[in-house]
C-alpha cells in the first residue's frame, strides 16, 4: 500500500500542473461516475491548491470543493507529458502494472482511470483504489475518516506532543508496531515505514505500547521523517529499505539476521533485527 511519502511524491508531481490553474479538460470515462457529474462542477473552477494528510490527497478547486483521493492497495496518481506518451509514466505508481504500456501511453489499463485531468498539455490520471470522491467544504468538515486522522507524519512541523497523547490513549496492550499503523495515531506511516521506524529507534515492534517509554515513542517517527521527506521529494527509489523486504540478511547495524512475521488484526509482516531492537 502506498504510504504518505508516496502520496506526497505525487501530490508534489501534480501541484506545478495544476496548481492556479483552470484544467482544460476532466473526463470521468467509467459508468460508475456517470451519475456524479464531476465534469461539469469543477468545469471553469480554478484549482487553488494540491496536498495531502497521511495517505489522503485533496485537489482543491475553487468554491469549496475538493477531489479526495485514498488508493488503498491498488490505485495510483499518474502525471504524464505528452511528449512522453508511451514512455515511463513520470510519477507515482501504487504497483508495478503488468500488463505493459497501452495505446493511452499510461502504462495501466485506460479502463482503470477514474478521473483523467488535462492542463497545460499534461494529463493526470487517477486509477484504481477505493476512494475518489468529490467533497464540498461541509462534507469534509464532517467525514469522520478524515477527522480522526493523527497527525500527519510529513507536515513541516510534526505535532509531537497529539502524537504522545493519542498513542498513550490507544490500547496499553497492543504492540507498538501495530499502534504506528493506526492512522488515527498517526497519519502516513504504513508497513515500510513502521519498520524502518521501529529499527532507527532500536525498539522492537512486539513491545506492547505501555513498555515503550515517550522519547522512544517520538525517537520512532523523528527518525523517518527525513527519510520519508527525501521519498517525498526523489520518489519511492529513495526508501533504501535498512530491514523492510529484508528477512535473513544482516542487519545493517549489528549484522544479525532480520526476521518477519506477521503482526496485528490485519497480518502485515513485520521486519525487525533480533539483535538490536529490544
Ligand atoms: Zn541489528
């Protein structure tokens, strides 16, 4: 799953096209957005900004309205020039698309795309995922996902402290690997990122939350945060993964084998050096 670096990525590969613009062109080409008639409420609006909270991205038009986007495990944002059509796709991908390049030069299937935006000779798609909408200002204001969003892990400052007090709020019980999933924690960190996280701060991710004191709990995220801000800026090839995706190599600190397994309601393993995470 996409996490809020790569959402961020995107967000950043939008915002110079779009931003203070009038898109030419938006086409919702499948049947299930028939009946939104999104073409014809953003036509003529300008959009006034382009960001994300965690893994949730807005394209905020003029007049209230925002497209929220939230790609789960499938979806992806795709800028394209189209001078590269046919080419590699410029931004974000949520997964490697098998099925090869297509006459729309997208490199996904044009029967996946939700939304396609053209401005200024590019055109941004959106495929696949669970969430597009189009929210007015009053909807946002009240959609309880979004509203009991953590902080969000990229913004420019980090609200440490609503940080502290929603993880010393949550479940004394539960692991701390699986608390820093709970977007309502935290917003932005996935499974890539919890790891990572959990080995920087030498904490091991099976800790029940209450065994893990406050500087180890913020020592977690302040250390990704670099790391998550440079895959925001240079794309995914910058994560340089220490123990995520690494199970029976040596740690890169203490050289002992990484271990994996499985961690939480939803099973998402979890990577974790048995030599230096205690
Ligand atoms: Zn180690």
């Amino acid at each position: 799953m996409p996490e809020g670096d790569t959402i961020a990525y995107a967000a950043n590969r939008i915002r110079p096209v779009l931003a203070g613009r009038v898109p030419e062109q938006i086409v919702t080409p499948q049947p299930r957005h028939a009946l939104d008639r999104w073409p014809e409420r953003l036509r003529d609006r300008t959009v006034t900004a382009v960001d994300t909270h965690g893994k949730h991205l807005f394209v905020r038009f003029e007049g209230g309205l925002a497209l929220h986007s939230h790609l789960g495990m499938t979806g992806a944002w795709g800028v394209y020039e189209p001078a590269r059509a046919g080419l590699r796709p410029l931004a974000v991908q949520a997964r490697q698309d098998r099925a090869g390049p297509t006459s729309s030069g997208w490199g996904r299937s044009p029967r996946r795309a939700w939304i396609v935006i053209r401005c200024e000779g590019h055109e941004i798609v959106e495929f696949d995922g669970p969430t597009l909408e189009l929210l007015t200002a009053g909807r946002a204001r009240f959609d309880q996902t979004l509203s009991a969003l953590g902080p969000d892990v990229l913004a420019s400052s980090f609200d440490a402290d609503r940080f502290l007090r929603l993880v010393r709020g949550d479940d004394p019980t539960r692991t701390i690997g699986d608390a820093l999933l709970d977007q309502r924690n935290v917003a932005g960190i996935g499974n890539i990122w919890k790891a990572e996280g959990c080995w920087e701060a030498s904490v091991d991710p099976w800790r029940p939350v209450a065994g893990v004191c406050d500087e180890q709990v913020l020592a977690i995220v302040e250390r990704v945060r670099p790391r998550m801000m440079r895959s925001a800026r240079d794309g995914p090839r910058a994560i340089a993964a220490r123990v995520y995706g690494r199970k029976g190599q040596p740690c890169p600190r203490c050289g002992a084998a990484i271990q994996a397994r499985g961690q939480g309601d939803a099973n998402r393993t979890t990577y974790w050096c048995p030599g230096c995470q205690a």
